[in-house]
C-alpha cells in the first residue's frame, strides 16, 4: 500500500527535533512521498533545505500564503517569483484567499492570488488553494483568470455541496482531504461521495488538523491512515483501493 501526504509542513520548527523519526514513522505506516508548500518569505530556505535533505520523497511547493499578504506583498511576490525561476518546484503554493483571520487585505490577497494563478499558466504547474470562507472570491478568480487553463487541487476542502458542485465543474481540480474528514460534525461527510475517487488526494496539513483519535494533538503524516480509512468508508472502497488511487491521483497531477 503506497500513500502519498499531498500537504504537509513538515518543514515548520515543530518537526525540528525529530523529523527523521516522524518520517519514519510514516513510511512504517505506507506514507512515501511528502508535498510540502511554502508559507511565507521566511519559510522558503526551510522548505529547500527539508527537500534538499530527503529529495527522493520531499518536494517542495512555491507560493504566498494568503494570510501572508500585506501592504508590502508585491515585493514578496517578487522574491517569490526568482524563487521560482532558480529551482523546480512541483507546484505554485499554497496561495489563495483567507477571510476567516483578517479582512484588512482583501484586495491585495485577491490580486496576489491572481498573479500566482498567472504564473500557474506560465510555468505549467497545477496550483494549491486555500479557500477559507472565501469560495466566491476564489472562483471569481480563476475564471477571471481562466479556468480552463489552470489545474490544481482545493486543500483542506469543508466546503458546502454548492461549492463541491462548482469545483465539479472545473474538469482540472481535485479536492484534497484530511483529518477534518474524521471528526464527528463534519457535514460533508455526507456528499464527498459525489465526487469520483479520481478527484480526491489525501493530506494532513500536519502540523494541524490531526484526525481522531489524535485529534488536539501535533499532526504528522504516519496520521494520514485514519484519513484514508475513513475516505474508504465513504466510498465503499477497500482501503488498499483507496491509497493507490489517490497516491496516483497524487502523482498525475504534481508529476512525482
């Protein structure tokens, strides 16, 4: 059984002290490779050195978090961007729009999220959204953008059924799915299974967002398994049919 951790911040300073031990309790658990998205300015040389480090299973992602962006976010596009040009990245990310922590900029957080989906088109890479309360406006962008010509993937997807559905519609994305999926309230739950198995990768946002039983606790990729199995409950799918599936999901769409 293979399991690829599409989002994991394994290169954030709480994985510092032991991270040869987290990831190899992860490959003891089936977890070979690790997606790993940038943050921020000061994240990026902690994201290269982690993929430096373990290149053969950690590949980096390049972009400006939303809740990064400030007044000042077109100089740190800026360096984003040569960041981009000097080395091979599997995808632009995580970028997007957040409205849940601070509206104070809305517009620089759209417009810094458009020039991202722009750079998706011109260095053919699929993209990694985050959408939090913020699904108009993200879809706004990428049809404004051009959706047709973009592909990537919803992380951390809780969005409503109407939100599922118009994700639908745009052929080239994917829903990404982690421990959220495991806890008791969680609504989607209930329609996740309108989307084929073909449209869904699994993640786990670790350090955050560890599912049950772990759920409270610092999050890491050997934690996916419960993901998985509870995706495999909803399918109606063994769970060995799951992980390979979504791994190859994984693969197709950021070519590892």
């Amino acid at each position: 059984m293979l399991l690829i951790d599409t989002h994991t911040h394994l290169s954030f300073g709480v994985f510092d002290s032991d991270i040869q031990e987290v990831i190899r309790r992860a490959s003891v658990a089936g977890v070979k490779k690790f997606c790993i998205p940038n943050t921020d300015l000061a994240s990026i040389p902690r994201v290269n050195a982690l993929c430096s480090s373990f290149s053969n299973i950690c590949f980096s992602m390049m972009g400006l978090h939303p809740t990064s962006v400030n007044a000042n976010y077109k100089k740190d596009l800026a360096i984003v961007r040569r960041e981009l040009e000097k080395r091979k990245h599997i995808a632009i990310g995580e970028i997007g729009i957040d409205l849940f922590w601070d509206k104070t900029y809305v517009k620089e957080q759209i417009e810094a999220f458009e020039e991202q989906l722009n750079w998706s088109i011109e260095w053919s890479l699929p993209i990694v959204i985050h959408a939090r309360e913020a699904f108009p406006q993200v879809f706004e962008s990428l049809y404004k953008v051009g959706v047709d010509k973009l592909y990537g993937v919803f992380h951390s997807f809780v969005g409503s059924l109407e939100n599922l559905e118009e994700i639908l519609k745009c052929k080239n994305f994917m829903l990404g799915i982690n421990g959220i999926i495991t806890y008791k309230n969680t609504i989607f739950q209930e329609y996740l299974s309108l989307a084929p198995i073909e449209k869904i990768l699994l993640e786990t946002d670790a350090p955050y967002l560890a599912p049950v039983p772990f759920r409270g606790k610092r999050n890491e990729p050997a934690y996916i398994i419960y993901t998985a199995q509870k995706v495999a409950e909803i399918y109606n799918l063994p769970l060995e049919v799951v992980a390979n599936k979504t791994s190859g999901n994984a693969d197709k769409l950021f070519n590892i």
